[in-house]
C-alpha cells in the first residue's frame, strides 16, 4: 500500500483522542453569567461558581437534574419531601432558606409569602435545562435577592436553537422495606415541544406530571425527656413525652397537675404524623414561552409557568401542602447592551394544612384540655387509691381521659380532619390559606459595549461598565390567621398588604497586563420601606499568570430584608402566637416580656421545689414559697424590632487546566465570613398584669400569660469559614471521574446568646463520581457517592444530632445509534439505608426507576 494511502488511512483511537480533546477545548473555554453579570470564562471567574452542562446533567445518577445538585462542590440539599429538595451552601442551611436565590433564566422563583423557593416546582424540566450555574457564598451585591449564601440560576433551552418534540417517561418504586408502608410506585411524564415558526419567532411547550408516595417523617424520640425528672418518671412512663413527629404534646399543650401532693407536668396525648397526613404526592407543572428576534443578538421573550402540588413541607412545624398553585408571568429582553425582565409571581396556598394543629384541635375537639386535666386528676387518684404505682396510675388515668377519643382511620377521625382543614385559625383548625403576589421588575446596561457600539473609541478595550436596577413588591391579601394589614386606619382584613424594596447597582472592570489581571469593583444600594438605605461593595481580584491557571481573590458584603413573613406574621400557632418582628407588628411585646427560656428554668425550679418540699405546709404555701425562691431565674427579654442581616465575606480561591491537554480541572477555594444582626426566633412571653411585682406568679401559670414567639436579631456576632476543592478529570475515551471535599466551620462567637439559626451544617462533606455516556456501543453508566459527617440541627421544631450518612447512586444508559432514543436504569440511594438529612424530616431510602427520553438534545 502507498505511503500516501497509509497516511490517509483513519484512526479510530486517533479520532477519539481529537474528540476528546475537542470536547475539553470546549469545556474550558464554558462561558459564566452569574458570577459577574457578564459573560466570562469559568476558569477567570473572579468568585467560586459551578457549572453544569447537559453532558454532565444527563451523565449523572439522578432521576432529575434537580437531584444531581447534590453533588456539586459546597452544596448541600435538604429533603423535606420526596418532590421538594432545599439548596444551601456554606452554612446555616434550613428547610425555607431565604438566604439562597433560586433563579430561571435570571428569573426568581421563590413562592413570595415563603420568601423561598418550593424545590425545583416553579423550575425547567429535564427534557428544557441547558446549564445550570450555581454561586456559592455572598451574590447580593449584584442580585439585591437577599442571595447572600449564595445562588443558583437555571438556564433553559432556546426554542430557536433546540426545537422539536422530546417525550420522558419515568417509572420506579420507593419505600422498600419501609416497616411503615409497603412499596410505592413512582411515575413522572415529561413533554417539551418546540418550533421556529418564522425567522424571527419561535415557541416552545413544556408539561410536568409527578406522582408518587412522600417519604415519611417517623421519628419517635422523646424532645422532653426530663419533663418529670424530679419525681422519676422516665422513658414511656413520662407523663410529658413529646415525640418529635408526634402532634399535639408540645410545651404548649402540656399542664402542670398537682398529683398525691406532687407536681406532675403531663401532656395531651396527640397524634403520629402519620395519622394526619396523606403522603401521596403529586406535581403538576407547565409552561410556555413565546420567543422574538429583535436583531442578530436581541430577542424577547414571554413565559408563563404555573404549578399545582401535593407534598409536605417543613419549617417551624410539618405542613401539608394540598393543592398548592404558584404561577408566574415573565417578560424578558435580551441583548448585548440592554436586558431587561419584569415578572408577576402568584401563590395560593390552596387547601395546605398546618400537621401540629391539625393533631392538637383533634385532641381540643374531643375534649378541651380543662375538662380533659380533670379527667386525668380524678382517675389518677382513684388508681393510686386502688394501689397501683404513680407510673401505673399516669397510664390509667390518660386512657381514662381519652375514653372516646378519635382513632385515625375510622371515617369520624377522617371526617373531623376534613373539617379542621378547613378551619383558618389554628387555636381552632389547621387550615393554610395565603395569598400573595410578588412583582419584580428589574433592567442593566452595559455601558462599555453602548459607547463602543456608538463609535466612543476613546474607551479603552479592557474597560467594562454596566449598570442596572431593580424594583420589588410583595402583595399579600390579609387571611385573619397568618397575615394581616397592621397600618392604621386600614381594614386589616380588607385592604392588602404591601412590602417593597428598590435598588440597583454599578459595576467597573478592568482587564490589565494581556489580560493576565481582571479587577472588578461593584456598589449597590437598596432602599426596603421599613429601612434606610443599605450600600453593598464588592471587589474582586483575578491573576492568570498562564491561560490554564487563575488565582482570584474577592471582599463583598450584602444585607438581607427580612421576608414577609419574618416581618409580617401574625398567626395564632398552639396557644403561641408568632409575630413579625418589624415594629408596625410587634410594638409593645418586646419591651413587656420575658425570655421563655428563662421562664421555663423558673418554673422548673419551682416545680423541683414543690416537690422536694416535705413540710406540713398546704399546697398554695409551698408553691408560694418555690415562687419566691425562684423569681430571680426570670430574665427580660433583651431583644427589639428587626434590623436588615448582614454579611462580610473574604473568598480566595484557584481553578486550573492541568495535565496535557487539561484533562484534570482544579478548583479550590476559601472563605471567611462574618455575620451581624442575624434574623431569627424568640420565644418570649407576657404576663397578663402591669404589676412587675406580681410578674412571677402570672408567669408561672399558661393561663395568665400571653406567649409570642417574636422574629428579632441575635446579639451575637457570628463568624463562619471553610473551603471546598474539587477535581474533574477527563480519561481517555469519554471516561469522567469526579471528587470533591468541603469544609465548613462555626466559629467563636463574640457573645453567643444562643439565638442566632443554627449552623445546621455538617463540618466535612465528600463526594466522588465516575461515569462514560458511551462505555461500550451505546451503553454507559455512571456512580455517584456522598459522604457527609454528623452534625448539630437547631431548629424551632427539634434540635439534636443528625447522624453521618452516606449514599451511592447509580445508572445504567442505552442510546442506540442514530436514534433519538435514551434508555436509563437508576437508583438514589442504592443500598436503600435509610437517613435523615435534617431532624424532625422524613427518612429518605432507595429510589429506584426506569426512564425512557425521545427526542434530540
């Protein structure tokens, strides 16, 4: 054969190895928005941010892209439910984190009385994301989206670029071996259409349809195991026990009994969650987008989204979200020197349910607590009268006192459920009835291609400018439990409330030395109407010392407003009543009240001194007497009205191509952060008098007491740091391998007051992956594994340890050539070890599915 033949002979290992370095090519030279606003290279980003492709979206071992964020560097995902999954990054993680932004195409989709996104129920399906972009640390600078822990933008496919039919099914099964309930089916239908009706337009259709069974919360563990230490009560003989997914026997619904001369403090009995909830779950989501040419590189776009959903959702208490509708209208335009979007967002809340009400008014519309305590007091005596134990006669007398009560399942239980679902005040019902609408409106300018564009050459070429604004209000209509109007001289069940914010920014960049130094400085104000004017900088630094290898270095601050619900509540919960911590909400509570935790260590006090009280002396002397001795534990409550939450952050980090070819991407980073004002809870309560002297003993009965739980700032200045890297390498013919650890650390705090959220962060996280689209004809596969180490959750609901736990995912994948067909076989959580992933959530075991994709990518 000719030379010349030999040489033009093709090379199958050859033509791979262009492929992959092709692709790679491609990868490094991915284009970042989020970061800074404007595009620019992954590897120069001047903060941390990850990037995802459909590659690596479609690779992964997730039923949904949504899912797969949970292996990103720094992440961490929350499951309060089976469809509803929470992101969080570099601390104080909580199941409604209204600290991280949840973005569609530049588009907040949060559910606005939430102040927070519901998972991904607002979001792009599979078959319609593009990239995802995820910031992780301090964004509010540029976004003034209170994103001061980070966030995340979705982007979606272009009909232009991507139309066309796709069509995905997926099918599978959870809850085997859950001793609590059978196996479950799983199903979720998936349709995008897509066409180019004229040069100039284009429209595409998406549609969602989930169904399935929830994962259940079932945890026993007693929260007031020490409710009758002094008389030795203990385990289930403690007349006080407060399960943690068991209703209705919280601190609000226990009584101090006096018993044989003794103070016993005994509870209501409740409910398991599971009696008063359905966890059938389904998600129904749509939209559709009607895109417009303006020129080569303008266009613009309507979108209208709408979702309807069943699941179940957690913050202070567990609630059933039962046709649950968020919609949303969104006008945007794009080019290279203007963009701008406006958006409506409406939420109602439907027939949603609050499970702690629900369990405590079935318990109250049976019998009301006196009644029920007088029961209790009679049949008590009696047995210790016919020689049973003290712990033989607690038994006796509860059963006594729920002679009659509703059993779940019978159809008078179900019946008085329906009926207090309904019920919009939760010292009487559970219902969840909220309305509220958010309107944004927001626009920037690149300033530098305006002047270039306009002939301005004087304007050097490494200069960026760009500037922008924003507007947004929340509209709520007033429902009489959970919000109300507090301005005077309107009807606070008529006239809806309103809260707005107005802001906007500027931004310089520079790019120096051939591009070897990029300098970036930002400013940004924002005027909220209960606060003055708040200024965010921000300065970023990177160094490229080779085109493979960048440093970047970067300081921000940002504020976060509270949320209308942190300002704005007013809703009667267990006897407790939250209100919003803005002055207009609470004036006159805080500065009449006193700690609950002191409150709670007096009347302790008081009880162990009842008890321990062997004199002759009647039962009102002796409790007299404990009240005297134990007046000096109560505390005033030290806290006032709501100020903004802040942030100073410092982050350096590095992201470098290396190996030949730059098959291994690098990227680590580091931060420190301090946080001022942090925006949390206090219970606090006010005695029914005006006599300070007297104070002690109002305090020490729940019927002469008004209790709040109050929205406030903590005193304590807290720091946080921590530091993630992350490793992406590229073997040779299409293999992938992944690995990542992340770091993060509470730190001393200055005065810790014990307010401030919880940390609710493990301290270590790993993860590594390995996978090939196309391993052998067609077939690939993929596993992912996340490790993540034990930690303390402090939340309003439970606070205790969450137990390490780690998961392997996997998948195995059939396209067969020239065919727009995609076969996909997978499992979260493989070896079905059940976890939780915060206290008081559900146990999350294996997912295991089937989905079948046509259509082209």
């Amino acid at each position: 054969m000719p030379v010349a033949a030999q040489r033009s002979r093709p090379n199958p290992q050859k033509a791979a190895a262009t492929a992959d370095t092709t692709r790679r090519s491609v990868s490094l030279g991915e284009v970042v928005v989020s970061a800074s606003k404007v595009e620019e290279s992954l590897l120069q980003s001047p903060v941390t941010v990850e990037k995802l492709t459909v590659r690596e979206l479609r690779l992964a071992p997730a039923p949904s892209f949504f899912e797969a964020l949970e292996q990103v560097k720094g992440v961490q995902v929350l499951t309060s439910s089976l469809s509803f999954r929470v992101l969080n990054a570099r601390g104080f993680a909580n199941t409604t984190n209204v600290r991280f932004a949840q973005l569609v195409d530049g588009i907040d989709n949060q559910a606005p009385h939430l102040g927070a996104p519901i998972g991904n129920v607002l979001g792009p399906s599979d078959l319609d994301i593009s990239t995802v972009e995820i910031v992780p640390g301090a964004a509010a600078a540029l976004y003034g989206l209170n994103a001061i822990n980070g966030l995340a933008n979705f982007s979606t496919r272009n009909p232009f670029s991507s139309a066309g039919l796709s069509i995905q099914q997926k099918t599978g099964v959870n809850h085997l071996h859950d001793p609590h309930t059978g196996a479950r089916p799983y199903s979720e239908t998936s349709l995008r259409y897509a066409k180019v009706l004229a040069s100039r337009l284009a429209f595409k259709v998406n549609g969602t349809y989930l169904r399935g069974y929830d994962w259940m919360a079932t945890d026993q563990t007693d929260l007031n195991p020490n409710g009758n230490a002094t008389t030795g009560l203990f385990g289930s003989d403690n007349p006080a026990r407060d399960p943690v997914n068991s209703y209705g026997n919280e601190s609000s619904d226990r009584s101090t009994l006096t018993l044989g001369g003794k103070s016993y403090s005994v509870a209501r009995t409740g409910y398991q969650e599971r009696a008063v909830v359905d966890y059938h779950l389904q998600t129904i989501r749509a939209d559709a987008a009607l895109h417009y040419k303006l020129g080569a590189r303008a266009e613009l776009a309507y979108t209208y989204r709408v979702a309807v959903l069943d699941n179940v959702y957690q913050r202070a208490n567990r609630f059933r979200l039962q046709n649950y509708r968020l919609q949303q209208h969104a006008l945007q335009l794009s080019g290279p020197v203007v963009q701008a979007r406006a958006y409506l967002t409406q939420e109602n809340t439907g027939r949603s349910y609050n499970l702690r009400s629900a369990a405590e008014n079935l318990d109250r519309s049976f019998k009301p607590d006196d009644a029920w305590n007088k029961d209790y007091t009679r049949e008590w005596n009696l047995a210790t009268q016919n020689g049973q134990t003290v712990a033989q006669a607690h038994a006796t007398a509860r059963a006594a006192a729920d002679a009659g009560r509703l059993q779940p399942g019978t159809p008078e239980f179900r019946q008085r459920l329906r009926e207090l679902q309904n019920i919009n005040n939760w010292d009487q019902g559970a219902a969840l009835r909220v309305q509220a609408n958010m309107l944004h409106a927001e626009g920037q300018v690149n300033i530098a291609e305006a002047l270039r564009r306009a002939g301005r050459l004087w304007l050097p070429a490494g200069l960026d400018l760009l500037a922008g604004a924003d507007h947004r209000t929340y509209i709520v209509v007033p429902d009489g439990n959970y919000f109300i109007n507090p301005e005077r001289g309107k009807d606070p069940l008529r006239d809806n409330l309103t809260y707005a914010k107005t802001g906007g920014f500027v931004q310089a960049g520079a790019h120096l030395l051939q591009n070897k130094i990029r300098l970036t400085a930002t400013l940004r104000a924002d005027k909220n109407d209960y606060f003055t004017t708040r200024f965010n900088p921000r300065l970023t630094a990177g160094y490229s010392p080779a085109p493979r290898h960048n440093f970047r270095a970067s300081y921000q601050s940002g504020y976060r407003f509270p949320s209308l619900f942190e300002g704005f509540s007013n809703v009667n919960s267990g006897q407790v009543k939250r209100i919003g911590g803005l002055r207009v909400m609470s004036e006159g509570v805080f500065e009449n009240s006193y700690l609950r935790s002191s409150i709670d260590a007096f009347n302790a006090a008081v009880t162990a001194a009842i008890n321990a009280n062997t004199s002759a002396a009647t039962a009102a002397q002796k409790r007299q007497q404990a009240i005297e001795q134990s007046q000096s534990l109560l505390r005033r409550t030290p806290y006032t009205y709501l100020r903004p939450e802040h942030i100073r952050s410092l982050e350096l980090g590095y992201k470098a191509a290396l190996l030949p070819g730059g098959r291994l991407l690098a990227d680590v980073d580091f931060y420190y952060n301090a946080y001022r004002d942090f925006i949390a809870q206090v219970e606090a309560y006010v005695p029914k008098t005006t006599n300070p002297d007297s104070a002690a003993i109002y305090l020490n009965s729940r019927a002469t007491q008004s209790r709040y739980r109050l929205w406030t700032n903590a005193q304590t200045k807290v720091y946080t740091y921590g530091g993630s890297l992350g490793l992406r390498y590229e073997l040779p013919r299409g293999y992938q391998a992944t690995a990542s650890a992340t770091y993060a650390r509470l730190a001393r705090t200055e005065s810790g007051d014990g307010l401030e959220d919880g940390f609710n962060t493990p301290r270590w996280m790993y993860t590594a992956g390995l996978g090939n689209e196309d391993a052998w004809r067609g077939f690939g596969f993929a596993l992912a594994y996340r490790w993540q180490q034990r930690y303390y959750s402090q939340t309003f609901l439970v606070s205790g340890e969450v137990p390490s736990y780690h998961t392997l995912d996997a998948q195995l994948s059939y396209a067969p050539p020239q065919q727009l067909l995609r076969l996909k076989l997978g499992a979260t959580n493989v070896l079905n070890r059940y976890y939780v992933s915060y206290l008081g959530g559900p146990s999350v075991g294996g997912l295991y599915y089937m989905s079948v994709t046509y259509g082209g990518r």
